[in-house]
C-alpha cells in the first residue's frame, strides 16, 4: 500500500518537473521520503534524492543540494552507488566556488567507479570545469579532452552539450572568441537535431546566455541585449536564480560598455544580491569586478581601488588567477591617479600569478589571452596562436613525415603543424 502511494508520488513529481513546475515537484518527492522514512528501501531513497538535486541543481539553489546530496551519499553507500552522490556533492561545491572540495568528491568518483562510463566522463567534465575555474588551463584541457573521448561514443545529448559548451566557454575566457562562438553554435546545432524536448527545455537557454555572452565581447551590445533579454523571460518562467543572476550580470555589463552608468549599477547590485542569495562567488566575483571597472569608468577612483581590492581578494579565496590579474593590472594602471600608494606588491603579485598560469604561447612566448586572437590546441594540449602555427611549422621542416616537438613540453606528434 505505502509502495504504491511512494511510486505514485514519486511519478506526480516527474510529471511537475517535466512541466518545469520544480518546487511542486520537490514538494512531491519529499512527500514521498517522508513516507520511506524508516523503511529500508534504500535504493528508492536513493533515487528520489537524486530528482530532488536535479530540481535544485535547475533553480540555481546549491546550498540545498549540498543537504540532499548527502543524504544521497550515506544511502549510496548501503547500496554502492556513491559514485552519483559523489557526482551531485562535486557539482555542487563547484557553483558555491569551493574548488578544493569539488575536487576532492570528483578524485572519490574517479576512484571508485572507473568502468562506469556513465558518471566517470562527467567526472573528467568536472574536473575539467574545476581547474579552469582555478585557471589551470592545461590540466583544465587535459581533462576536458579526456571528457571529450567519451564524447564520440556517446548518445547522451545532455553530455556532448556540456562538453561543448565547457570549450566554448574555455576559448572565450582565454578570448579566442572565434573558436568560442564555434562551441557555442555546435551545441545549438546538437539541439536542433535533438527531439527529446525536456534537453530542448533545460538547455536552450544557457546555449543563449553564452551566446549573449559572445556578442557581449565582440561588442554587438544589440544582439547581445536581445538574446539576453529572451533568457531572462525564461529564466524567471523557470524560476532559475543561477540564470537570472547572470543575465543581470550580462545586461550589467552591455550598459557599462555602452557607458550608461546609471542602468549598470542597479544590474550588479541586483546580480550581487542574487549571487549572494546561491552562494556563487565565482558569479560574485565577477560582478564586483564589473562594479569597480564601472567606478573607473566614472573616475571616482578611490572607491575603484577599493572594489579592485575587494575583487582581489575574492578572486585569491576561490582560486582564480586570471581576475587576480585582471584586478592587479587595473591596480598599477590606478597608482597615476594617487589613489595608490605602492604598486610594488601587486607587481609582484602579477609576475606570480603569470608564472603559475602558465599560459604562454610556446612559440612566440608571448602571454595568451591578453588580446583577442585565435589559439590552436595541439594534441599535447598546450595553446598556440593560430597565427604562430606557421613558425612552428617552419621550425620543425623536414620532419614532415615525422613526428614534431611541441614548443613547449618537447612532446612529439605527427599532428603538430606542418608546412
Ligand atoms: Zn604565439
Ligand atoms: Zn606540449
């Protein structure tokens, strides 16, 4: 009798999450849990734990998912299934920017379940997504590309989206918005041959936020404005905070690079409250460097520096050395001002933060990312300009037929460049 009403609930509460009523659908499960309370039928549990973080994993609240992820966890373990909790833990510690416990779950799942492909390649994804977070970019494509193997065999279009879009938004980060866009209208061209309209739902969206995103750096402030507008719609439809928090973000940032300051600020401030609310610091992060680029903007520097600092700080708590760089250039360039005292700390602070980024072109040297240009990967996974490929090429003549030394780690291939 309690079965049936269990299996009853739990079926009500698929049906409302397909028809994107998500709270409904929670409020459903944890009927239904209350009711196996006690009961020993843990792989149910386990299974309506794992609904009720998809639910919340789409509304953007992760603080919830640490809760039931862990209760997914001590029932996994009767059941050995840790490898999904370990999954959901991992995922969700990386939206709340704490890397170091991300990680530590996805080393559990790597680690315990190596022959199920089905997580183990989200896994990698993961993995892949937490060392660029922290801006170690050939670890971050190492696991990305290994990610990416799976790929091919893969028929889980939910997957090969999340793949794409983890390179698109990589090449945009490090400002090869070419191959970016390229990623991003790949995962538009996976949806249009998709019909499982749930992947159409759940994915459209964040397709078109990066795709706003795009416009947004290559300063087609219109389409970017349209494209982001038509997020936000379904964002608060969805009642998804994680997305509503970064459209206000994007529109933020299109009135700043439009210089009307007055409609910029309250956009980070409402970003911030709702980044705050979900505990994202990488969003946060983010938004404060938006505010104190916007303070620049408005030559009130003194409250620049102040922002930059607190932007600093932000982006060292979680790990990201591309905004501590950002925030440390922005510092030396205020020190003609007089807001600053001494530069010489951030000087330092900078060449540091270079060095252990190591994101340096192996041919010409030159840092990547500084400018917006075009990068090769080669199979090794270190970056090249796209406009040094033919130097390589030069430099390794004569070994057409042979395998070639990358630049940087000497490894050989016969797919690097060639004349
Ligand atoms: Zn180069
Ligand atoms: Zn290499």
């Amino acid at each position: 009798m309690g079965q049936n009403v269990v299996k009853r609930e739990v079926k009500k509460g698929l049906e409302l999450y397909e028809l994107r009523k998500l709270e409904s659908a929670i409020d459903e499960w944890n009927k239904a849990l209350h009711r196996l309370n006690g009961a020993g039928d843990n792989p149910t549990k386990f299974v309506i734990l794992g609904h009720v973080c998809c639910a919340y994993f789409d509304m953007g609240k992760y603080r919830c998912i640490i809760t039931y992820a862990r209760k997914q966890l001590e029932v996994a373990e009767t059941i050995e299934q840790e490898t999904e909790a370990c999954l959901n833990l991992s995922r969700a510690y990386e939206r709340l920017g704490e890397y170091s416990i991300a990680e530590e779950y996805c080393k559990k799942c790597l680690s315990r379940d190596t022959k199920d492909s089905k997580w183990v390649k989200y896994a990698f994804l993961l993995y892949g997504r937490l060392y660029f977070k922290q801006c170690q970019f050939y670890k971050g494509l190492k696991n990305l590309e290994e990610a990416k193997s799976f790929e091919k065999l893969s028929d889980d279009i939910a997957f090969r989206i999340l793949v794409n879009i983890s390179y698109g938004q990589f090449y945009t980060f490090v400002n090869d918005m070419e191959t970016g866009c390229m990623y991003i209208l790949k995962c538009i061209e996976i949806l249009e041959t998709n019909s499982d309209s749930y992947i159409t739902k759940k994915f459209h969206k964040s397709i078109q936020l990066e795709l706003a995103k795009i416009h947004l750096e290559n300063s087609r402030l219109n389409e970017a404005l349209d494209t982001c507008e038509n997020v936000m719609k379904d964002a608060i439809e969805s009642r998804d905070r994680q997305l509503q928090g970064e459209c206000l973000y994007v529109f933020a940032e299109i009135h700043r690079r439009s210089r009307s300051f007055e409609r910029a600020s309250p956009r980070y401030e409402s970003a911030y409250a709702i980044f705050t609310e979900i505990g994202d610091r990488y969003g946060l992060m983010q938004v404060l460097y938006g505010m104190a680029k916007t303070t620049c903007l408005q030559q009130d520097f003194d409250q620049a520096v102040d922002l930059f600092k607190k932007t600093l700080d932000a982006a060292q708590e979680i790990g990201n050395k591309m905004y501590a760089v950002k925030c440390c250039v922005n510092l030396i360039d205020l020190c003609d001002t007089g807001s600053i005292e001494s530069t010489q700390s951030y000087e330092q602070l900078l060449d540091d933060l270079l060095e252990q980024m190591g994101l340096y072109c192996g041919v010409c040297s030159e840092a990547i990312g500084k400018t917006k240009e075009q990068l090769d990967m080669l199979p090794c996974c270190h970056l090249i300009h796209t406009r040094c490929a033919c130097h390589l090429a030069r430099y390794t003549w004569g070994r057409k037929e042979k395998m070639r030394p990358c630049p940087t780690c000497r490894k050989l291939s016969s797919s690097n460049p060639m004349l």
